[in-house]
C-alpha cells in the first residue's frame, strides 16, 4: 500500500470519487485492510431498508420471497441467529448514517415501491450481491422485533444522524408505530422525518413535547398526517428545538395560521420552511410576525389567495427563495396580490433571488382566459439580486417590450427567466425584437422561456452615426424556449439566434398542445422550419437531441 494512504483525509477524498458505485466501493474495500474500514463505513452510510442488514446474517437463517400486489422482496427469519452471528448484522448497522428514502426533505413521506436490491450471500468477496438492485424488500414485523430485542435501535446505530421513519419501516400498527419511533429520538439525531396518520393528538403532543430534551440535537424535522391532506395543530415545542434549521410540516390549518406562525417563530435559527396548506378558511390579519433567520419559504397545496395571505403574515430580513404550488385557477387581481405581498414582508429587497410560482391544478379550466399584464410583475423590479424568475401556467401572459426592455436593469444578475402559460395561450403582446435586447443585455441569462410575435420585420439597434449595428454578442445563453410563438421568414429568426447567441445551440416550442386546426399546423411548421435553420446555420444535425438542453419539468409539452 501507498504511503499516501495513511491518511484519513485522502483516503475519504478518494472514496468521495467512488461513493456513488457499490461495485467500486467493494473492490476499494477487497483491496486492504486499511481501505476496508472506510470503504465499508461509505457503503453503508446511506440505506433505505433493514433488509441488507438481515441479509449479513449467515444464508440459512433467513429467506426471502417475491409477495403481493408490489412484487415485494418480503424477509423473514428461518432459524434463529447465534450471538456471534448477531454481531455481524450489529458491526454492519453502527456503520449506518442515514436511514432514508429516495425523495428529497420537502417532498411529502411516500412509502417507496420498486426496484433497489437483491439477495447476498457470505463474505465480502459476495458483499455486492448485497448492493445490485432487483427487488426492494421489506422486513415483517416479527423480525423487527428479534432485531430490536437484541439491540435497542440507540445501541444498533449509534451513529445514526437522519431518519425518514416510513420511507424504511412502511405501515405498521399504530401502537409499534409510536413505539419504535421513540426508540430512535436520540440526542445524536439531526434529521427525522414521518407520519403520525393514525396516532391520537394527546400521544403526538407527547412526542412533540419529548423532542426539545431528548432529541434537542435536531436541525431537520419533517411532519405530516394523512400524506399531507390532513391539517396538523403546530405545537409550541417544536419551536423550542434549540439547532432547528429546516422545518417541513405537510398539513397546517389555515384557519390556525397566526398561531402556527406564533410557535414557529420561537425557532430563532430556522432557515428553511415548507407548509403544505389546509383549509378553506383563513384566520384573521393583523401584525406580521418576524422569522429573521427564514431564507427559503415553500408553500403548497393551497390557492394562491391562501399563499398570499401566509405571505402577509411574516416578515423576513434575508429571504432568498419562495417556492408557491398552489391549486385552482387564479384571478389577475390575486396574482397581483401574491406578488404586492412579496414587498411587504421582505423588510429589504437586497436578498431575494429565486421566485417559483406555479398552477398545480389536476384539472385547470385550460379555456378560462386570465390575462396577466406586465403591471402584476412589475412590482418585483424592486428586487435587484434576483437570478431566476419563473411563473408556470398562472395564466395567460400579456406582457409587453417595455416590460422586457426595463428587466436588464432591474435584474442585471438573471440567469433564468420563464414565463410558462403551458396549455394557456400567451397573448402575442411581445415582439422579437425586444426579446432579442433583451437576451443580449442581460449577460448572465441561461434560460428563456417567452412567447413571441416575430411576425414583422425585426428592428436592428443603430449606432450613434445612424447605421445599423447588431446586438452585442451574448455568450452565455443556452437554452430558449419559444412556446407558442408565431414566426415568418420575414424576421429573420434563425440568422439572429445564430449571430448573437453562438452558445445556443437549440431552441425549442410547444408542439404537444398545438391543434390540428391550420393556424396551428401552420405555426408548427413555421417554427420547425425555424430550428432547421438554425441546424444548419450551426452545421449541427436536425435531429431534436435534448443533450444540450437542461432537464426541466417546466417544459413539459415541449
């Protein structure tokens, strides 16, 4: 072995490179005894199941098979393990820091289904038969309780930092539900995460209230009842958690709003807040109440008549992102609120920089027309550090090129910009021509997403002595997006992209959502003969590869 590897520091700066393939992970573990601690500590970090655990122990003392309407991998005990074959199983879960699942912290709890292993036999030679996806499987409750009466969850993972509780143990009964979760709470815990769909108030108040002295080393917490449908009381405890810094509740009463504010507000270094709303009703104004420390605040669920009014309720001093999923068409007079409130409760405008509002109806009213003039935006010129602004299937957009020409001052530092009607047609209020100043002034955009008229002739910029002088090169765009655009040769669309964005190598346009009415067939093929204009001015093949472009749900019907 290199002396090189004698340190720790290079050796998990080496296994950072390998972390994400079991296969490598287990041939850097094969390969020494130094390499084997730490190569094994980074192949078990991260689980999403107790089954690899039950699957270290020697081959005949479990068995597994295919079950149920899922296909589940289902684990059970044949004979019981020796002491010595326990050990095993307990040496493997003290490597275990995270017990999660696959979705991120402000999705709402799923019990995931699908493919993630296959069964292992002995020895670290055939450890990663352990790791290759096939079946997910699932531990039954007889051998969660063998498990856990030779070793209480605190003793079997003692490094254990992040838990999603139903993402790894599923639905079990209420009352060895409550149970194992007080188990793991533990002081070392930094995130947890679950459900208590089912649990009586008096028994989840408890929990709550248990949470500020046995588990007061929190950063994360995560909450919902019901898959976030049902309305969750927001306890005054969980404001007490002394190092919570992100808080997800999936189901708050809006009808309880200012009091859940009230006991939110005492987490005096909360960062990140995600609320899914409930209700049809909210409580009555009256002061907002400060979060200082709220940088990113997620609300969804909802109406936007109900976001805004959350929004009304808070003040914040460094909020950089708001993310709105809210549910039911809106009227232009609420998306003008929505936005309006943004200024209100930003004491400064100097720290926000993302906003994502999007329509995330089942089933919109695609024919009920709601215009969107540029009015209802302008109010967010007042943020100046904004980067990416994005409006997705609100409404349909009625813009106009003073809007456009006045975003390059307002937002000098935007990277991504869209305005998505998505099945909404966007009235064709917006020429080319101010799309194009627009792309070339602002140097950092990367992403455009706007419906254009580029049906007349485009305007060229002149130069002081009166002749006609193109755009300034831009070289950072990548990604445009026409929507519904309506084009003519007379434009000249091709040859400007071409000459001013030399990095944008593809645009793109609605075509799912068009018609076979002729003014659609005839909108399609003007931009598709647009594209292949731009591939050949590029010498690039037609061929409608997505490589260049960047994965984005926003753009679905593309």
């Amino acid at each position: 072995m290199h002396r090189i590897f004698e340190f720790d520091d290079i050796i998990h700066a080496v296994l950072q490179y390998v972390e994400s393939s079991a296969t490598d992970l287990v041939n850097v573990a094969m390969t020494c005894s130094r390499l084997a601690g730490p190569a094994l500590d980074t192949l078990w970090s991260r689980q999403s199941s107790l089954a690899r655990l039950i699957m270290c122990l020697p081959q005949d003392t479990w068995e597994g098979k295919v079950e149920g309407y899922y296909c589940d991998y289902i684990v059970r005990l044949s004979r019981e393990p020796t002491p010595i074959e326990w050990e095993r199983l307990r040496v493997n879960a003290s490597r275990v820091r995270r017990l999660v699942s696959i979705d991120g912290f402000t999705d709402a709890p799923k019990l995931p289904r699908g493919p993630v292993l296959r069964r292992r036999t002995d020895g670290i030679g055939s450890a990663l038969d352990l790791f290759r996806p096939i079946l997910r499987p699932d531990v039954i409750g007889h051998v969660l309780k063998r498990l856990f009466e030779q070793f209480p969850p605190t003793t079997l993972f003692p490094n254990l930092c992040e838990l999603h509780f139903e993402a790894v143990f599923g639905p079990l009964e209420r009352s060895s539900k409550l149970w194992l979760l007080r188990q793991f709470i533990s002081p070392g815990l930094q995130a947890l995460r679950f459900d208590v769909t089912g649990i009586p108030t008096h028994e989840v108040e408890q929990l709550f209230d248990a949470l500020p002295t046995e588990a007061y080393g929190l950063r994360q917490l995560s909450v919902s009842a019901g898959n976030g449908t049902t309305a969750l009381t927001v306890p005054a405890s969980l404001g007490k958690l002394p190092k919570l810094m992100r808080l997800a509740i999936f189901g708050i009463d809006m009808s309880l709003t200012r009091q859940t504010i009230i006991n939110i507000q005492q987490a005096r270094y909360l960062q990140t807040l995600k609320l899914n709303l409930c209700g049809a009703s909210c409580d009555a104004s009256g002061i907002p109440l400060e979060l200082p420390s709220l940088e990113t605040l997620y609300l969804s669920e909802g109406s936007l008549s109900q976001c805004t009014h959350f929004v009304r309720q808070v003040t914040t001093r460094q909020l950089s992102h708001i993310n709105i999923s809210y549910r039911g068409s809106s009227s232009p007079a609420e998306v003008t609120a929505f936005v309006e409130s943004l200024a209100t409760s930003c004491q400064t405008f100097e720290h926000l920089e993302r906003i994502y509002v999007v329509d995330k109806s089942e089933h919109p009213d695609y024919l009920l027309v709601i215009p969107l003039h540029s009015e209802s935006f302008r109010p967010l010129f007042k943020f100046k550090r904004l980067s990416s602004v994005k409006f997705i299937g609100i409404g349909n957009f009625e813009l106009d090129d003073r809007f456009l020409n006045d975003v390059p001052i307002a937002w000098p530092s935007i990277q991504e910009l869209k305005f998505i009607s998505w099945k909404r047609r966007a009235f064709y209020s917006v020429t080319f021509t101010a799309m194009m100043s627009l792309a070339s002034r602002c140097r950092s955009l990367r992403t455009l997403h706007l419906t254009v008229d580029a049906t007349q002739s485009t305007t060229i910029p002149r130069a002081p002595d009166g002749t006609e002088k193109l755009w300034p090169t831009q070289t950072t765009l990548r990604n445009l997006h026409l929507g519904y655009s309506r084009v003519s040769e007379v434009a000249r669309v091709p040859y400007f992209l071409a000459e001013i964005f030399p990095t944008l190598w593809d645009f793109k346009f609605y075509e799912r959502y068009l018609r076979n009415c002729a003014a659609d067939i005839y909108l399609r093929l003007a931009l598709e003969k647009a594209y292949s204009q731009l591939m050949a001015l590029r010498n690039s093949p037609c061929d409608n590869s997505d490589k260049l472009w960047e994965t984005d749900s926003d753009d679905s019907g593309t």
